[in-house]
C-alpha cells in the first residue's frame, strides 16, 4: 500500500466540499485558484503531495 492510500483523502475532500459551499453562500464565490489546484492534486492522488523522504537513522 502507497503512502497516499493510508493518507485521508475522503476527509481532505469532504473539507473542501464544505469549503466550497460556505464560499458560494457567503460571498458567491468559488475557492481561489490554489484551493482548486490543491483539490485537483487530491482527486488524482498526486504524489507531490507525499511528504519528503526523511533520511535513514544511523
């Protein structure tokens, strides 16, 4: 199992869902460009999003 399948991309996703819905009630607005770019990586599971490997412990 990859690091990204033990991540939590559900609760990541449902985050931004409501995000999502409080900007359009609020302000009738959609998230910024980042927040979109963010869910995107999410949606295809995108290794960038993987911590940096830390190195070995001696």
């Amino acid at each position: 199992m990859s690091r990204i399948d033990t991540g939590r991309p559900t609760d990541a996703l449902t985050a931004y869902e409501g995000a999502r819905q409080r900007f359009a009630e609020a302000l009738g607005a959609v998230p910024g460009l980042a927040l979109r770019s963010l869910h995107q990586h999410i949606l295809r599971q995108d290794p960038v999003l993987l911590p940096a490997a830390s190195p070995p412990v001696a």
